[in-house]
C-alpha cells in the first residue's frame, strides 16, 4: 500500500481515519495531531512546565519525544517500582528511559520507591491485604501519589501521562461495568489543578496502541516491550482483548465510544454524585504533606507505614 | 451435582446465585422469583390486565406460562411479521404461540402484518432505504408501534415483554458503545403509561437466556428454537457473544453491569437530555391515531404508506 501523501510505502494504515502513511509522513502526522488535541482540550501551552511520567515503554517515551520536539518544556520522572524477577523489568525499563533523556539532552528525574520509602511495590503488594488482592490498584495508588508529590516539589504547573486510547476505553468500559459512579466522571482528557494537586493532562487518549508503538518504531526510540509481570490476566487485560475484538468487527468503535462518553459529559448527561457527607474535606498528610481526607496518614502512606 | 433443596439430580447450575435446582425446585424458584421482581419494580398487580407480547421462542412462553400460574389475567398476542425462508419462521412461530394458548386455554390475539398493512416486514425492509440499512430496526420499530396500538384497542392497561439479562445488556452495551443519549435512560425495567402509550414492562430481565431455556424445557414448553434469519450477524448477536465470554472469566458480571446501572439512574447520575426543541409535542397520526411528533404520519405508517 501507499502513503496517501506521497509515491512511498505506506507503514502504517489506520482503518479509522482511512489513512495511510509513510515513515515521513507518519511522524509528522503523528506530531501534528497530537498538537491539535493539545489545543482542543487545553492542556497547556509553551509557557508550562510539564512534567512526562515515563515507564520507558512505547507510550511514554514517543510522548515526551513528541513534546520535545514540539517545543515544549518537559522534563521527565521515572519510577522505579522495584519489580524484578527473570527479566529486571525495573531497571532494564529504568536504563531504557535514561538513554531515552541522554540521547536528547533531556533532564530525567528518579524516584526510586525503595530507596526512598524502604520498601518496593511488590513487597508491600505481597505484605499487605489490599495488595495481595489487587496488586495492580496497589501499584496505581503509589504511582498517582508519587507522580503527584513529585511535580508539585519539583515545581512543575502539568503532569501528562501517555495513557492512549486503548488504556482509556478499557478503563471505561471497567468502570461502567461496575457502575463506578466516583471514578467515571474523573475520566477526562484534563484533570484541573485542585488544593494540593496539580494539573494532569492525556495528551495520547486518541492515539491507539497500534498507532503509538508505530511512532516509536519509526522515530527509532528504543523502548521496553515486555509487559509488567504483574499484569498478566488482569481484567484491564482482557477488556483489552475483548475491545479489540470489537474494533475488528466495527473498525472506529473505540474512538467513537471514547468521544461519545466526553461528549455525554460536556452535555451534563452525567452527573457527579456528591459524597453522602457532601464537600470532601482534605487535610495534608502528617508524613508525606499531600492532600487527604482520611483525617490521619494518605492511603499510600499508611500502605508503607502498617506493619 | 444434587439440587441444594432435596436430594434429586440438579438440572441447573447457576454460578452466579451460587445455587443448584432440580426439576421440581427449579420452575418453583424461577416463579417466585419472577413475582419478586413484579414487585419489586411495582409492574402490576392481579388487577391489571396484561397483554403478553409472544414470539413463539422460549421466553416469551415462558413469560406467559409464568404469569399464568401466578394467576394474573394475562393474554398473548402474537405479531405475524411474513418472515419466511427455507423454514416458514413466522408461520411456525404463530403455530407454536397458538398450541402453548389452547392447551392452558388462554386467549391468544393475532396481528398479521401483512393482511393489516398489505405488505409483510421483509417485504418493506426490502424496499425502503431505511429496511435495506437496518432491517432489525425497522422491524423493531414495526413491533413497538404494533403492541402499543394492539394493547390500547384491547383495552390492556400493561404490555408485558419477555426481554431477558441477556437482551438487555446487549441494549445497553450497544447504546453505551454509542452514547446514545436518547435510549439509554430509557431503558427500564417499567417504562409508565403516558398520553397515547400503554405502560410497559419487562419481568424477565434479571434472567439470563440459559436460565429462561432451562425454565421451557423443564416446563415442556414446545417452543422454536430457531433465531431469526435476519438476525445473524448483527450488532445485538456480537454483544450477546462478547458479554458472554466475559460472563465465563467474571460469573455474574452482567446481572451486575445491568443492576448497577438502573442503580445509577436511581441516584440521579444519569441525566435524560431534554430535546433542543423542549418539550416534544405528540399529535396523534391521521392514518393509525396513535401519537406522533412528526406532525403527520407516525414513523410506523411512512413506512407502509411511502412509495
């Protein structure tokens, strides 16, 4: 097949979009749309400092190269959860993420969880109940916190995670088989700065795994393919599975269904239910600082601290 | 594996009520439970009278074979659509709808679309553009027009449909996929009488498919076991198979998925959009009388009448 932009071979055709593209035109594309959702849904602009979570996949590495090369102030943060085993997926995703900011020049900051807290993710994971339940709500948690302490002591205005559309019509397809009346309206593309939060954006949710991973291979980044460990069977898995079965069948389902849902939003089709308390209240946590309404330690710092 | 109320051989196992019946304890179970929902959802009492729309396939009957011995004044009616094929499906349906009625001596009332209307549903579904589109559509819309009209000229004060869990989250999943902000929140388990239509409701839909087929053959219900020829392929068919292989990883997650939404509707999450004009006026239809926003000829009539 052809690129629909120029007599070259096209590497990637996306049914959706009925568009073909070559591996000149592909990137360029790429960059140019995520610009467009960047504007559409005001994420931020060059006057921000953004801070890229990272994991050293094909996601969040194409995310930060695609805003360094807009232009755009962005520094990186790796996490590094401390998961081994065969593979040191920890670490080799770790060096992958450091070569990543190297080869660019770019600033990349290290949270080890170890390190800092005394104990990895899936040590706490095997030690406490919640974690041996759910491992991967565990791992979430600590994630989301520490990304969030991080921006906001580092001085950053953004925080952009790479989640892509695969990521975000799977978690929404979860939360509505379950009815989670909380987490279903906190999906959106922007989550505005509140006390003690700073500003999350998704610049990636239009972008299909297929289409991200395509980016990556033509830019050349040299990326982390496995999967955590600890993922395997879990439900986000098979939602995936199952939605992309589903995409096979209707080629633009995914994307429609994700666009349908902001659109219901905007509509005010749903609406977010108050707490049976009314107005949350949240006081700093005692030993890390950040926002709570436990009234005592955050969640993630009493999944450290419990013993 | 024994029946968890007598000794006997279970003829169903049902993982997600944790419960095993055999033939006597099963069709027992099966109508009390229907009577709780009745209940439950405030759908009738023994003074209402019912009209019961039968298909000829296994919920219908057994929807009216329920309802029958819990002594409700129920009554049939039964739609011939003119779908015929290799095995006359509409034919057969009506003979198997007609046997069930005289063998409980039930009254059973016949529409025939084609000597009614002068042209049978494949017939339309061939000729207009909107039945070559989306024949189930059309047939669907033929249906509920029909009902509506049957039910009120009859004097019936409940139409009553035999849609099961299956049916209904396939509906909602379909109209969540597409954010069809219209139908969702009128899907109900009660649906009330309005100017022009009758009130509708669904007691089977807490009942999965399997559970209403286990319910016939236990009972010796001859029912056609046959899908419609028109139906293979569609849309409601592929979510019917996804939600199942879903149900196999997740026992119980589309009893689930459907109670946690009406839950959502009942705390007011879901908001009904009101139409940009406001208020929809309804005038009756000058060829059928039945109400109509179009101003003129009902959806139903344009389809029978344009040329």
């Amino acid at each position: 097949m052809r690129c629909h932009k120029c007599p070259q071979r096209a590497v990637i055709r996306m049914r959706q979009h009925r568009l073909a593209l070559c591996k000149d035109h592909y990137p360029q594309w790429f960059i140019e749309q995520t610009q467009r959702f960047i504007e559409k849904y005001r994420m931020f602009t060059h006057q921000d400092r953004i801070l890229v979570a990272v994991s050293g996949g094909k996601d969040s590495l194409a995310l930060w190269d695609v805003l360094w090369q807009l232009g755009y102030e962005a520094e990186g943060l790796y996490i590094n959860l401390g998961i081994g085993g065969e593979f040191a997926y920890s670490d080799e995703s770790q060096q992958a993420a450091q070569k990543f900011a190297d080869q660019r020049r770019l600033k990349l900051h290290i949270y080890h969880v170890e390190e800092r807290r005394g104990e990895s993710v899936p040590a706490i994971a095997l030690r406490t109940h919640r974690g041996r339940q759910k491992p991967c709500a565990v791992c979430g948690l600590i994630k989301r916190h520490t990304m969030n302490q991080m921006a906001r002591q580092l001085g950053f205005s953004v925080l952009a995670t790479a989640h892509n559309l695969d990521d975000e019509v799977s978690f929404l397809f979860g939360n509505l088989l379950s009815w989670n009346l909380r987490q279903i309206p906190r999906q959106s593309p922007v989550l505005e700065a509140e006390e003690g939060f700073v500003r999350k954006v998704k610049p990636f949710i239009r972008f299909s795994e297929r289409e991200t991973a395509a980016y990556s291979i033509v830019r050349g980044i040299e990326y982390i393919e496995e999967e955590c460990p600890f993922a395997e069977g879990s439900k986000q898995l098979q939602y995936k599975d199952l939605l992309n079965r589903l995409e096979e069948q209707q080629p633009g389902v995914k994307l429609r269904f994700l666009l349908g849902f902001f659109n219901a939003m905007e509509q005010g089709f749903i609406h977010p239910i108050e707490d049976e308390q009314g107005e949350v209240i949240l006081n700093p946590c005692p030993s890390c600082g950040q926002p709570t309404s436990t009234g005592d330690l955050c969640a993630t710092c009493r999944l450290f601290e419990e013993n």
